[in-house]
C-alpha cells in the first residue's frame, strides 16, 4: 500500500496543513508519496522532500496549475491514482474543493474530516458538530480520504531525504480560466496555524468595540483574532476570523474566548485547543463547560484589566 498526499503550498513553501496530513497518511500503512502540483513550484517539491516520513516526492510543474484550479489539479491526481490505497487531502478549502472531484471521477465513496486511522480501510470522524465519533469502514479499492489536521501532529519539516520526480503537466482545462483574487491582508499569524488565538463574540456590540476591546488583548500575546459566527454575522470582524462548524477548526496552544456564549456550532471549531479561557458574565453559558479557566465577568472590565496585567 502507497499514499498520495495531495500538498497545499503557495509555490514556494508547503503549508502546515500538510504536514499534519503526512502524518495520517503515514498511519494508514505504507509507503507516504506527496503530489506538488503548482508554478514555478521547485522550491516547494525541496521542502517536501525534506518532510520526515516522505519516500517520494512527485512534483507537476505548469503555468495552469499556479493557483490550484480544482479542475486542473483533478486530472493531474487521476494521471497517477491507479498506483495508490490512498489519495489524502488536508481538509481545507482548498482540499475540500478538490477531493470529492477526485473521489466521484473514480467513482468511490470520500471520508472527509479524519481525526483518527483505526487501520487502513477504518477511520475516525466527527459527525453532530463534534458531539460523537463516527467510525467508518470502507471497502473501496482506493481511499479518498480528507483529513482534519487538528486531530494529528504535524509531521516533521526537515529529516526527511525523499528523492524528486518530475510528472509531466496534463492539458489545462478549457473549461475553467484564472480571473484573479482578493487577498486579505493581515500581520497576524494565520488562524489555523497560530499557537494563540483570542476570539469575541456578539457581546462586543460593534465593530468599533471588538477593535477596541480585542485588539490590545492580542497584541500583548502576540496572537491571531477570531470571532463567532454570530459576531461575523453582524458585522463585527471580518468573516475569515471566522471559527467553527462553518468555519476553521482550530487546536492552539491557548484559545481565549471574550463574550462568546459557546454554541455548539463554535464549540465544534475551537474544543481541541490545549488551554482554553472563558470570559463571560453568563455563568450558564455553555463555553464554560469546555474551558479550562472561566472568568465570570463583564468583558469590557476583565479584558483591560487583563491586558494591564499582562
């Protein structure tokens, strides 16, 4: 048995996401192959190969396969699917964009959102936002699985000596074009990847108040700003800061949640983080039931105290 894991980078450097990736295709059994298909992407089949468990590192270099057009990367993974148990993706937009083209092209049932390999053809999933564990077994030749990254360790980025192998590019696809994209810039760490994460929810009333409020808070850790849907809803912060069911599933070394009331849709996103701390004057509210340490308090109050105290 060989996985393929699909990588996510920016054709220059491979993104965390993968990592953890590497990590459960290496638990399903076997040898771990990883397809970098991208533009001018050398620098990111190099780091790759340095991932340690990798045996193989297939890199697929064309100006159609720049910004990872889900029709285009599709035909590129099917080239070589015959040769694999296992395709996995990390369950990310753009994993979760791909992946199901994959699995109905070769015509299979996809597994999305793995957060354990109990063997090679059973696994783990979340289903009821989280509020009990799935075990699915499949009998499908080939596995199409997505996986959640909070639920393994990132493999490690250097050790690894995989040898490079180039795959021709496939034929761009007529169909599909790229026009071009709005970036969202932010000094912060990324929101999946920061190790601190401080979130408000509704109870900041306003967008001048969550700026207000929020702000000092993460400057003084250092850390990424999240919201709840509600909060994200209303206008509050914008909607990547968005953490949940219907939003990013994070794990950080420390989750702080200010006026966040802990529906079960938010809990979903956010209840693997290692330390979580609660600041809510709701002594019922349900956040408190997952965290660590809860302040019943006024946010507007607690929160500057805090960053004063920091």
């Amino acid at each position: 048995m060989t996985a393929l894991v699909i990588a996510e980078h920016d054709n220059a450097s491979i993104k965390g996401a993968t990592l953890n990736t590497v990590t459960a295709a290496a638990q399903c059994g076997g040898d771990v192959h990883v397809l970098v298909a991208g533009h001018n992407a050398g620098a990111a089949a190099a780091a790759a190969a340095q991932i340690a468990g990798v045996a193989k590192v297939i890199h697929a270099d064309g100006e159609h396969l720049a910004h990872g057009l889900a029709e285009n990367v599709t035909a590129q993974i099917l080239a070589i699917a015959a040769n694999y148990s296992h395709i996995v993706f990390p369950a990310t937009a753009s994993g979760k964009n791909v992946a199901p083209r994959v699995a109905a092209k070769l015509d299979v049932g996809q597994i999305s959102d793995i957060t354990k390999v109990v063997s090679a053809d059973t696994f783990e999933r979340p289903i009821y936002a989280g509020n009990a564990m799935a075990t699915v077994q499949t009998a499908d030749a080939t596995k199409v699985l997505t996986v959640r990254t909070t639920g393994f360790d990132p493999a490690a980025a250097s050790g690894g000596s995989a040898a490079v192998e180039t795959q021709a590019a496939l034929a761009a696809n007529a169909g599909v074009a790229y026009l071009g994209s709005e970036i969202a810039k932010n000094d912060r760490p990324e929101l999946t990847a920061a190790k601190i994460i401080v979130s408000g929810g509704r109870a900041l009333g306003s967008n001048e108040k969550f700026m207000e409020v929020m702000t000092p808070l993460a400057d003084k850790l250092g850390a990424a700003m999240g919201a709840s849907r509600a909060a994200v809803d209303a206008g509050y912060a914008p909607n990547d800061w968005q953490v949940g069911q219907t939003g990013k599933i994070v794990a950080p070394q420390l989750y702080v949640a200010c006026g966040i009331s802990g529906a079960i849709q938010h809990l979903a996103g956010m209840k693997d983080s290692k330390v979580i701390v609660a600041i809510n004057k709701d002594p019922e509210a349900p956040i408190f039931s997952v965290a660590d340490y809860g302040l019943e308090a006024d946010l507007f109050v607690a929160v500057p105290e805090l960053v004063a105290a920091l």
